[in-house]
C-alpha cells in the first residue's frame, strides 16, 4: 500500500499540513533537568520512586535514556539518573524536597545531585544523535524521527471523518453574519460522537468568550452534570475534560485558547484558516509559539491545517488582530 504521505512538506492524504517545526538546521532546544548519581544496588527502589512520582516528566521525550552508566573516575561504576525538569510551567520541586524524597526511597545518603541541560528535540541524523549524546544526554537512535513520526500520525488518520467534519465547519460558518464568523466542534473520536459544536458569541461585555474555551466549558458542565446526577464516583472517569478529543475550528486558536487545549489533554486539532497574526499553533503564526508541541508542557497534541482551497475560500476572512 503506497502512504499517501509528503515527507518533505509533512503534508498527509493532500489535505493535512502538519503543524510542526521546520527540520532545517535543527538545533537543540535545551531545558535545565535534575540528574542523581546512585549506586546501582539501589536502582529497583529508584525505580519505584520514578514510577510514583516521576512517570510523567519525560512525556514525549522518548528519544531520552531514562538511565545510564557512567565510572565516577575512582573505578567505581553508578547510574545516572534523569529524573525531572528544574522547573517547568507544571512542574516545579526544590533541590532539598527533591533530594529528601531519593533519600527516602533509597536509604542511601550519599545521593549526588545536579543540573543538567537535555535537549527536548530529537535530532534528525545519526551524527546528530551521536554528538548531542556526546554534549548533553544519551539520547536512542531509531531512525528519522520526523520519517516515523508521519508514518505513526498517518495509521491513526481517517480523512474521510476529518473531511466530513470540516465541511460541516465551513457550512456553519457560512451561516454566520457575524464579523467572527469562528465555529469549533469537538469530538470523542473513541465513539465517533460530537461533543460540544460552539459558534462564536463575544461580545463588548464578554470579549473572550472564544469558540474552543466555549467548548470546552460546555464539556465540563456537562461532565458536572454527569457526576451530580451518577453520586457515585466513576473509578474509569478520567480527570482531564476532552481527553484524547478530536477538535475541528474554522480558524487557528489563539494563545489563550491553543494552552486551553492543551490543559484539556486534546490529541488532535485541525483547523482551515491561519490567524498569522494571533493563532498559537502554526509555523508561522503569532510569536510562532507552537504550543501544541512546547517543550515545557507536560502534554502535546498532534495539529494540522486542511488544506482544501475550495472549502476555505468558502468560509469569511476576519480582521487578522481579533483573537479566536
């Protein structure tokens, strides 16, 4: 089966450009980590500390050795250890909590601790790999990452549901006589069933009462709604709003709205129209921030822009400084 996949342009079916950051000249986005030396006697009490309260400070970090050995220059072999960021918008812990809780899992009280800076990119060819391994951090090789990466996106693609739901977009909004004629739809992709479809609806008093953050306080209610009416908790509910949700918008969120997304634990969004000057998603976009893949979220979601020209051009251009 040919992939209908453009490698170069990471464009998906003709009509799913990837948002992503361009692989020209990649260098290391480095973010400052906590790194243990310990003795390898304690490794599986270490281990147990990581699965507790560290399982997720390597999200999406995958080209990362978690553990390697290293001769502390006396003959004696440890391990080092990475363990989590020093400080990130999610996660923050001091050196003392930090190296009283090694202590604590491992009764070992000579725990060397430091600060190292990791990439949290993965580079694009082995001789990268071998170098950043060499500066940074032991990094895994695998491969093109970006080659895998679209390979992986593309299995869990369906284009023709994707399609349907942007064509349902650009109906909705053509519907609107609005100066923000701005429609989202989320979906539960698991069951295939809408969950919120919101139309812009600010107003001078309610300026950001913007599509998404709409959705998703519509999602919460109804989740409220649910818990209230079952009394008993759901031990299979899961905390984060629209987890693993499929979001369809007529135009590139904003900031505010691209970090709601975020926060709600998304895995996908595709939008028809760029907002150059505002979105907080595209390659080009506002400060070209990306959130959807910032290194110092603990959670990405994969982004992508339709690129039917027929179907955008039937959907209104709105001013380029209004926030959507």
């Amino acid at each position: 089966m040919t992939l209908q996949i453009d490698y170069k342009n990471e464009v998906l079916y003709g009509l799913l450009q990837r948002m992503a950051p361009s692989v020209g000249g990649i260098s290391p986005i480095l973010q400052e980590y906590w790194v243990c030396s310990i003795d390898p006697k304690n490794s599986p009490k270490l281990l147990g500390l990581i699965k507790s309260q560290f399982q997720h400070t390597v999200d999406g970090l995958q080209h990362l050795k978690r553990i390697h050995k290293e001769n502390d220059g006396k003959g004696n072999l440890v391990l080092k250890v990475l363990l989590c960021p020093v400080q990130s918008k999610e996660f923050s812990i001091t050196k003392e909590a930090l190296l009283s809780m090694l202590i604590g899992a491992t009764h070992q009280d000579n725990i060397r601790l430091e600060v190292k800076s990791i990439p949290m990119n993965k580079p694009l060819d082995k001789e990268t790999n071998i170098k950043w391994s060499k500066e940074y951090w032991p990094l895994l090789w695998k491969g093109n990452p970006v080659v895998q990466d679209l390979n992986e996106i593309y299995k869990g693609l369906d284009i023709n549901k994707i399609s349907k739901y942007m064509k349902r977009i650009a109906e909705l909004s053509k519907q609107q006589k609005t100066k923000c004629p701005v429609v989202s739809i989320f979906v539960d992709p698991s069951k295939d069933v809408i969950k919120s479809i919101r139309i812009d609806e600010r107003c001078a008093s309610d300026p950001i009462k913007h599509t998404v953050m709409d959705g998703i306080a519509e999602i919460a209610d109804l989740e409220l709604a649910r818990r209230q009416e079952r009394k008993v908790e759901d031990p299979k509910a899961n905390n984060y709003l629209c987890f693993k949700y499929h979001v369809y918008t007529s135009h590139e969120p904003c900031t505010m709205c691209s970090m709601g997304l975020v926060h709600s634990r998304i895995s996908q969004l595709v939008y028809l129209k760029p907002s150059l000057k505002t979105g907080g998603i595209g390659k080009n976009s506002g400060k070209r921030e990306m959130i959807h893949l910032s290194c110092v979220l603990n959670w990405k979601f994969e982004a992508f822009q339709y690129l039917d020209e027929q179907l955008a051009n039937e959907v209104e251009d709105i001013d380029p400084s209004i926030y959507v």
